[in-house]
C-alpha cells in the first residue's frame, strides 16, 4: 500500500508540473507577437509617448519573468487581471460564464457517460451482428459530421419544425434549474449525440480487444457464458481503458463546447473565447486557455490514478 | 494499380462507397474552375435567393451563388486540410521515428515536450495561437500542423518503438548501419502501413477541426470560398426552415464518412493479415 | 479394450476449416479418435498437424475464424457439434475441462487464483464456496504447490510461472471432470521446471481416475504422459497405437523419421593445441542492467577456437544470451576484458571498427523477427556482403547465388522472394547466409533450432556443421536444449543465474561427476524411455532420503 501512495503523490506531482510548464507555454507564446502588445493594441499609427504609456500601464516594462510570476501569483490568489480591450476585470466576465460552461458539459457528461458505457458493453456483446454492424454505421457517421451540423439539424428538428425547444440558448441570471435545462436541452443533447458516439466506439474497442486474450478463452473454456465474460471476466480489467475513454471524451467535450455555444448563442466561456479571439483580447484569452488546460490536466490526472488503482498488479505486489 | 482495383472488387460496400465519395471530391477540387457556373466570389444577385436554374442552390448572404461557392469551398477546404496533414505527417514522423531509433535523451526531450502541447486541448491551443499569429491561412496551417504533428509524433514513435525491438534492426545496427539507413530501409517499410491508415484519420480530425476554425470565423478567412464559413454566413436562413446552410456542413461530414470507411477496410484487412500469420 | 460401456469420448471424422484470406481451408481432414475411461491419449506431432485444434474440437469449440465442417464428436452419448451453446456449456469445467499452453496467460488478472479455481463448482452447484475452497487447498497441497494453504489467495502475477501451471491443473480438477485436454502444459516450462509439473499431473490424473487427452510436440514428454499416442500431420493421423508399441515398432516412414531425429552428432575434433590463439575470448567479464541493482553476469571467461563450437546451456534467466550480448557490444561489461585475436575490442559495438564488427556475426532464435519482412533474400544477404566487403553488381550477385547455394537454397527461386514467402527452416537458413555473407571468424547461434521443428532444426544444425568445416568457423551455440549440446558441442559451458557452473570438454562435462546443477538439469531432460520419469523421481527420492539420512 505504501508503494501505491508513493506512486499517486508521483502522478499529482507530475500533474501539477505539467499545468506549470502549460501556463508557462501559455504566457510565453504572446512573446512570440512580433513587436509587442501595445503595439498589436495600438496599432501603427500609435506615437511612441501613447505606446510608452500603454507599456507602463499593462506592466511590459518589467521584465518577462517577473511579469509571470505576477501573473502565476494573481491567479492562485484569484486576482485574474483585467482584459485588455475593454479593462474590465476578467474575473467579472467569466464567472458566469464559467458555471454556464460547466453546467451544459456537466449535463450533457451526466447522459452521455452512462449511455456511452452501457452501449459499448452491448456492442461487444453482440458484436458483428446487425445491431452492432448498424451502431457502428450510425456512431460513425456521427462522429464524422461536424459539430455545428448535428447543432443545426437539431435546432431545425426541434426548434423550427416541432417548436418544442428554443433554438437560443439565451440564460437569465435567475432562471430555475428546470427552465435552465429546458433552456440548455438542445445544445446538451448535441453534444450528448457527439461524445456518445465518440466514447462507445472506443469502450466497445477496448472490450473486443480484451476479448481476444487468452484468459478470456479460458472463461470461455471454462463454460462462461458471453453476458458473464463480458462483464464478470472481461470488464474489471477493462477498467483502465474505459476510464481513460471517459476522460479522454471529457476532455473532448470541453473543446466541442466552443463550437456548440456558438450554434446556440450560448452565454459560456466558448463564445468568449471566440469573441476575444477576433478582438485579440491576449488577457482574456490566456485566462481561458488556462483554465481549459486545468480542466484537461485534472480529467488526466484522475483517470490516471484510477487506472493505477483498478490494476491488480500496483495494487497487490509481489 | 490493378491489384489496388481487384482488392477494392472485394472489399465491402462501405469501402467502395467511400473510394467513389473521395474520388468525385477530388474530381471537383481540381476541376473546380471548369465546373463552377461562375467566379468563386462573383455576386450574380440579390441576397438569399431560392434555388434556381440559374442558381442551382440560390444565392448567399452576399448575392453570391452557393453552388459555385460549394464547388470552390472543396478545393480550399480539402487542399488546406491535407497540405495541414502533410506537413504533421513529415514532422512528426520523422520526429517520432528519430525517438525511437536514439531513445536516451533525444526521445526524452521530445516527449516531454509532445506531452505539454497535448495536455492543452486541441482546439483550445489551435485559438491561442491564432490569436496571436493573427487569421490567416498560412498561420492556421502552421499552427494546426504544429498541433497535430504532436499526436503523429506519438503514433509514430510507438509504431517504432514496435520495430526498433526486431531482431532484424538490431542485426541492422550491429552491422555497423547509420542512422539513416535504418530508418529508411528498415523502419520506413515496416511502419508504412499502420501509418497510412493513420494519415487517413488525422485528416478527418484535422479537416473537422479547420472547418470548426472556419465556422468560428477564425480559420479561412473571406472572400475564399470554404464550406465552414459558408455555414456560418447564411446560418440565419435555418431558422426559417430552410436547411441550405447545412449542404457544406453535409458536404464536410460525407467526406469524412467516406474517409472513414476506406480506414476501417484496411485496418480490417490489416488485423486480418495479422491472424493469418499466426 | 474399447467396447461402449468404457468409452467416454468418440471423435469420427472430424473436420475443422478456419478462414483464410476470405476462404475456408481445411485444418483438421476427417480425424477418427477414440478414449476410454480413465485413458491418456497423447496427440503428437509438428507445428501446423492441428494437434491443438483438434483438442479443444473435442470439447465442441472451435476458435474465432474456424468452424466444424463435418464429422461428430461425442461426448457421453452427446454430439457436441450439434449440440447447442448451453448443452455445450454446461459439460465444460464439470464433466470436460482445459489445460492451457501459458498459465501466466490464462488466468485472469484482476481475480485471486482461488476465486477462478472454485467459480464454474460453485456456479453449477457441485458444491459450496466453503467446500470449494477446503478442496481446492486440498488439491493445491497434493500437486506439491508451496504454501497450499495460502497460494491460492495470490494474483496470477504473485504466482511463478510453473506453480501457475500446477494451479491451472488444479483448477481443472476442481469438478473432478471426466476428461481434461493437457495443451503443450510444459511447452513453455524450463526443463527443471517441466520434470515437477509432468510428475503433479501424471500423479493427480492417475488418482481421479480421469480421462485425458495430452497435447504436445515433445516425444520424450508423451511417452511419459500416454497410454496411447496418435502422430498428427497436416491435419491427418498418421498412425496411432499404444505407447510401447509406437515407441518401439512404429509403421509409418514419418513417424520413424521423428524417432529417428536425434541421431544426429558432429564428429569429434582434434584438441586445440597448446599454442592456438582463440578468435574471441571473454576474460571475468561482469555485465550490469543500469537500472538493476546486481549484476546479470558474473566473471565469465570463455574462449573460442576457429572450427570449434562451444555450448553455452542454461535455463532462462541463467545468462547465456546475455553473454552474447555483452560479446556483441550491446550490454557493455563493467570489468573484464573481451578479446578478438587477442586483441582488446572496444566495450561498446558503436566504437568498434567495421572489420571488428565484421568478425563476430549473429544468427538469432526467431527467424520471423530476425528478417526484416519488406526486404527481398538478396538484398537481406547482399547488404553485409556490400557493407564489409565493397561487393557490387555482377560480383554482388554471383556471390549472394553461391552463398544460397551454400545454405542448400535453389539461387533463381530465391533471390528475389520475399521472408513471408519462405518455410521457418528456410528463414533461418536466411539468417545463416546472412552471417556468412559476412565473412565472419566466430558466429553466434543463439537458440536457432528451438523455434524449428525437429526434423527441421536436424536439418539446420547438419548445415551449421558442414559450414563450420568448409569456413574453419567459431560457434557460440546458445540453448537450453541438452540432446542438441550433445550433437553439436566440442566444448561445454553450464550457466545459472548469471555465473558459470560448470565448463570444460564435452565429454568430462556429460560423464559423472557433475556439478549439482548439472546434475539437475542432465537427470530432468525427458527421455524417450516410458519408465523414465518413474525412475528420476525414484533416485530424487532415494537421494533425499540419503541426505537426510547423512544429516
């Protein structure tokens, strides 16, 4: 047991090195700007007193690494800085926004994890019949299209044609969590619709090559019938895979939130992104790389450790 | 040639399906002048109007004719996807290939490396970028190139890695064999088939991602014609129950399916090969 | 002595097809078997005979990608072919149950080994959990597994290799089964390991009473195992009788000819005279994993004299590829000194000249990997010739057709093939030319008939001794094979656990007194003699007996 505490304080040590080096990365890729800034802000026609003064102002005349360490510090103590464009307080912009993104990828992971697990284990179960044969079909076309197709298709299907949901997203701040998710229904199920897919292939996958293995013939061998090889035999040591699936498509889904948001005019920190981008508002959109690459890292990192504790090898030594 | 056609008389409906799909959009991608009714940003009438003789799928936002714009928006999308996908290819194999092969600090440096630019999302990263590169399309190249050679990186290192151990590359390096020799003759081989069911797959992620940039007004920027952009732009129009917006959206995902399913067929054969030896 | 009271298994003309580039071929042609009560029949025969296809045929499976095409296979009065999945089902683990090749493989990971051994008793209601458990210890201390009372709490992987495969036996007795399929149990199983499973499983069969059928390529092992064995070929039966009968008076010319395998011996060779200069000699080299705490080889000296061969013999893990590593300058030693003509070589291959590296060449255990599959046999033989020697063009050919020549290999039809499109014996005959095309003084053999079958790996090591004639060469022969040190070896060295045991001449190595080791491992190699297990295990007996007697 002490070895396996030894190995998960590795994993968070190394978890939080990376997000080190990525905020690292983060902040310093807006070095590469040519000029700098200011300069990007102000644009040509700026005098050197006005560029100066912007310089002093956003702190450039420091320099780089103590800037980051000003950056880093403020952000631990929840001081995000303010934005560059319209200098309010990035915390102020994002809060919000922040729980509205989490809210719709937390809905649509509360349906689509179960889901996709249950569906792959069926899969596999009835692997090569025509069940499968059309999941796979069907799960592969809709990882194909792109995002803002099953978006729209849904807004037609379900906005337009039948009027049963709002084809916008639009949040009040006070709205009750049943309005909230009558509101946040169609974009939760596109994403639902695309990481579903995503996932069950992979779990279905990860199972079917378990099943080639030799222990598995020996259930067999030994009178198993398939539904107690699947899940008897097979699924405990398949464990680490599909939590690694799972985290991999959490992951995923934070990234498909972006596009998503924007089908659906969606009060999230994707639309932000977005919107800061083609203002090239570099605070803003620092702070948002960061905290979606703190959300990855974290899903890394927990399935990662739940994979290490679900192996019976680390987990019962020699 | 003829091996290819007579494999492809076997193969299963899915795949013949998807050679045809690609095949015809490589078609209209190279002849796209010559079968385009008119200029790729050419504004032939009012905003928005229905399909036509004239204009077989209407007019855009613009006025311009959305059939034309389908036909040029293949070549743009396609032509930068896989230019994107070259590029990610020769990098991060030749980089992963070098991992494998010197393993020691090289490989060391390398990964860790990969393992940062990964542990940022994809299109997270791809938005930051281009933030600061500014949209354009050289830029977008650059940057979901440098993307995606990270996770050819890691492919190739591990199909490597998989050939490294082969007693023939030991004989090859005990031989006294340079480190381009063995590369080229004794893993390049090897490693080719995995690989190109590989190319396939990354091109569908890389061809949905910059379409997503696109749609998102942050990759191929106007006038250039370019399916991603296109839905953006005329998107009001669903909502009013017509579903033209959605042909280049379609268009992107029946690519991709086809892809798809030519992928599957050789990896189908490729595990097949592999039982067969056993 | 099979009328139908007794007659447990009845197998008539079985066949079984297995798809192949989209087409069904036959594996097993129409096979006629038959087991009594209480029998062990011994299927016997080379890679490719369907030996195990036919095995896990008579429990009515077949596997992914092979079907029953004809013929019955009956079980108890039952047709397992055409009986449906949940008859089928219900017979495995209590009425018919498996042995499996790598035990290591085939228990679960993720269960302790107790939970498997008692699941399928419990499930159909042989008995408790309580039960199963008190018996399953039970049947762990009498296969003389180490700690019976508490091995089977362990994960497979907290379990050795051959105690997992005494596990396994006991799991399949667990329902005292009437029949259990033995497939190749010992196959991957050290020799001293292999002598203690082949006496736990002979003993526990013979207790039950139980059927047996008993898969393996190995001779020696079957005769020890069987009442009765049947030789299998391509799919068909050759011959079958009972064991005395086929060891002594076989009736077919294959089956004579597998008999006949082991007659093989080089002829002996003058000694080395006094003032000979060794091509290679290893001085108290010592060699060291970076990332392991003790060292894998430990003082070893060694010499090697052109038209010499020395065996190096070993079990796994006993060092003797590891020497040739160390030799070859992939794990470089820590101290010691290696020479070639007497003079010192560098530690490390990348800093040896390539006429230093030219001179010591390799030929490896599996041909499959040692070739590189996309290359053609002239270029695979070619390139060293080009490399170390400057050969090109008409040159180049007409040496790579007098070096296939050499290897007995037809040059027009060889030349331009690709390895998959070659035998495994042919292979490795690539993987000699490509050695010789070298030009080398010493050549390591490492393991090269091991993988082959036994009329093939003959065959091999015939054409190992005329080259060594023809081109004055130094062998390394590496196995753990003892009757193929006896054919081949001029001079002998014993190694376990990274040190030498014991070395010198063949002849003083192979008569007594032994080193205890060598002991060991000369009394464990299995003989063709049926009475030769009886008779080891009885001197092991008497000898501990002895010894406690002595104390």
């Amino acid at each position: 047991m002490h070895y396996l505490i030894k190995l998960f304080i590795q994993r968070l040590a190394l978890g939080l090195l990376t997000l080190f080096v990525v905020s690292l990365v983060i902040f310093l890729s807006i070095e590469l700007l040519p000029g700098d800034v200011a300069q990007q802000v102000l644009g040509q026609s700026a005098t050197p007193e006005n560029l100066a003064a912007f310089r002093r102002e956003l702190g450039l005349d420091q320099p780089a690494h103590s800037r980051y360490l000003e950056w880093l510090g403020g952000f631990l103590q929840g001081d995000l800085g303010n934005s560059l464009i319209s200098g309010i307080p990035i915390w102020d912009l994002i809060s919000e926004r922040l729980y509205n993104t989490f809210f719709l990828a937390g809905f649509a992971a509360l349906i689509s994890v179960p889901l996709a697990v249950l569906l792959g284990v069926v899969a596999a179960l009835y692997r090569d019949t025509l069940l499968d044969k059309s999941i796979n079909v069907a799960t592969l076309t809709a990882i194909s299209v792109p995002e803002f197709f099953v978006g729209y298709i849904l807004v037609w299907l379900f906005a337009v044609e039948l009027g049963l949901f709002p084809s916008i997203a639009n949040l009040s701040d006070d709205a009750s969590l049943s309005d909230r998710l009558y509101r946040t229904f169609l974009p939760a199920l596109t994403l639902t619709l695309i990481v579903t897919a995503h996932m069950m292939r992979m779990t279905r996958a990860s199972l079917i090559n378990l099943l080639a293995l030799p222990y598995i013939e020996m259930a067999r061998l030994k009178g198993a019938s398939q539904r107690r090889l699947i899940v008897i035999h097979a699924l405990p040591n398949a464990i680490a895979p599909i939590v690694t699936v799972i985290a991999i498509n959490l992951a995923y889904l934070i990234v498909g939130v972006v596009i998503v948001e924007v089908v659906f005019v969606y009060p999230g920190m994707g639309q932000l992104l977005v919107d800061s981008v083609a203002k090239r508002d570099f605070t803003v959109v620092q702070t948002s790389c960061l905290l979606f690459s703190a959300t990855y890292i974290l899903f890394n990192l927990a399935s990662d450790l739940i994979s290490i504790a679900s192996n019976p090898r680390l987990l019962h030594r020699k | 040639m003829n091996g290819f056609l007579h494999e492809l008389r076997k193969a299963p409906l899915t795949a013949q399906f998807g050679c045809v799909v690609v095949l015809l959009y490589i078609f209209v991608a190279i002849f796209a002048p010559m079968l385009a009714p008119f200029g790729e940003s050419e504004v032939v009438g009012y905003e928005y109007e229905p399909w036509s003789a004239v204009n077989w799928l209407g007019t855009d936002s613009l006025g311009r004719d959305m059939a034309t714009r389908m036909i040029y928006g293949a070549r743009n999308t396609i032509g930068i996807a896989l230019l994107t996908t070259v590029i990610a290819f020769v990098v991060g194999t030749t980089a992963g290939f070098f991992a494998a092969v010197l393993q020691g600090w090289v490989d060391q440096l390398l990964s860790r490396a990969v393992d940062v630019v990964i542990s940022i999302p994809t299109l997270i990263f791809a938005l930051l970028l281009l933030t600061i590169f500014g949209a354009s399309v050289t830029s977008l190249i650059g940057v979901i190139a440098l993307i995606y050679a990270t996770f050819v990186y890691r492919i190739a290192r591990a199909v490597a890695m998989g050939i490294v151990v082969m007693d023939y590359v030991e004989a090859a390096q005990v031989r006294g064999e340079g480190l381009w020799w063995i590369m080229r003759k004794e893993i390049l081989p090897n490693a080719a088939p995995p690989l190109v069911a590989e190319f396939g797959l990354r091109f569908c992620f890389v061809f949905l991602t910059i379409s997503g940039l696109s749609f998102l007004g942050l990759g191929i920027q106007p006038p250039a014609a370019d399916w991603g952009s296109m839905v953006r732009e005329n998107a009001s129009l669903i909502t009013f129950g017509d579903l033209t917006p959605l042909i280049p959206a379609a268009a992107i995902g029946l690519l991709t399916v086809a892809v798809n399913f030519i992928v599957d067929w050789m990896l189908h054969k490729a595990s097949g090969l592999k039982t067969r030896g056993k | 002595m099979t009328n139908q009271d007794t007659q447990l298994l009845k197998v008539q003309n079985l066949q079984i097809e297995g798809l192949s580039e989209d087409r069904w071929k036959p594996i097993v042609k129409g096979v006629d078997l038959t087991l009594a009560k209480g029998e062990v029949l011994g299927l016997i025969g080379e890679s490719g005979a369907g030996k195990s296809t036919i095995g896990l045929g008579a429990m009515g499976y077949v596997r992914d990608g092979c079907r029953f095409s004809g013929g019955s296979v009956e079980f108890d009065g039952v047709d397992l072919t055409k009986a449906d999945r949940e008859t089928r089902r219900n017979l495995r683990s209590t009425r018919i149950a498996y042995v499996a090749q790598s035990a290591a493989a085939s228990f679960n990971p993720a269960f302790k080994l107790i939970n498997q051994h008692t699941e399928f008793a419990v499930r159909r209601g042989v008995m408790s959990r309580d039960e199963a458990q008190r018996d399953a210890i039970d049947l762990y201390r009498q296969l003389q597994l180490p700690n019976p009372d508490e091995i089977g709490f362990r994960y497979p992987h907290q379990v050795s290799g051959g105690q997992l495969q005494r596990a396994m036996t006991a799991m399949a007795m667990a329902c005292r089964p009437d029949l259990i399929i033995f497939d190749e149990p010992t196959t991957a199983l050290d020799v001293t390991t292999q002598i203690e499973v082949l006496s736990a499983i002979r003993e526990i069969v013979e207790e039950f009473g139980t059927s047996a059928i008993y898969i393996t390529h190995d001779l020696a092992v079957v005769a020890q195992m069987a009442d009765r064995i049947m030789v299998l070929r391509h799919g068909n039966e050759v011959e079958s009788a009972d064991t005395e009968t086929m060891l002594n008076a076989p009736q077919e010319d294959y089956t004579k000819s597998l008999w006949a395998v082991r007659s093989f011996t080089a002829e002996e060779k003058p000694e080395v005279s006094e003032d000979a200069v060794p091509v290679v000699s290893l001085k108290n080299v010592t060699a060291q994993y970076p990332s392991m705490a003790q060292p894998v080889l430990n003082d070893i000296s060694m010499s090697f004299y052109p038209g010499r061969t020395v065996a190096v013999v070993g079990e796994s893990g006993s060092g003797k590829s590891t020497t040739a590593r160390s030799l070859m300058g992939l794990l470089p030693p820590i101290s010691g000194d290696i020479l070639l003509n007497g003079e010192p070589l560098a530690p490390q291959f990348r800093k040896r000249s390539k006429a230093e590296l030219k001179s010591v060449q390799m030929i490896y255990q599996m041909a499959d990997t040692a070739l590189n599959p996309k290359q053609r046999i002239r270029d695979i033989i070619g390139r060293p010739m080009t490399y170390y020697r400057g050969l090109k063009g008409k040159a180049l050919t007409e040496e790579t057709r007098a070096l296939l020549a050499d290897i007995e290999l037809e040059p027009d039809q060889y030349m331009n093939r690709l390895p998959s499109e070659l035998s495994g014996g042919q292979k490795q005959r690539i993987g000699i030319a490509r050695a010789l095309a070298a030009a080398p003084q010493l050549v390591i053999c490492d393991e090269v008939t091991s993988a082959l079958d036994q009329l093939v790996a003959e065959g091999i090591l015939r054409l190992l001794d005329k080259l060594q004639k023809e081109h004055n060469l130094a062998y390394m022969f590496i196995t753990h094979d003892i009757s193929t040190v006896r054919a081949i070896a001029d001079e002998v060295v014993v190694m376990q656990h990274g040190k030498i045991v014991e070395q010198g001449p063949k002849n003083a190595i192979f008569s007594p007194p032994h080193a205890l080791y060598t002991d060991l491992l000369l009394s464990s190699v299995p003989e063709m003699d049926p009475t030769w297990l009886d008779r080891v295990l009885a001197d092991r007996v008497s000898e501990a007996a002895r010894a406690y007697l002595v104390e």
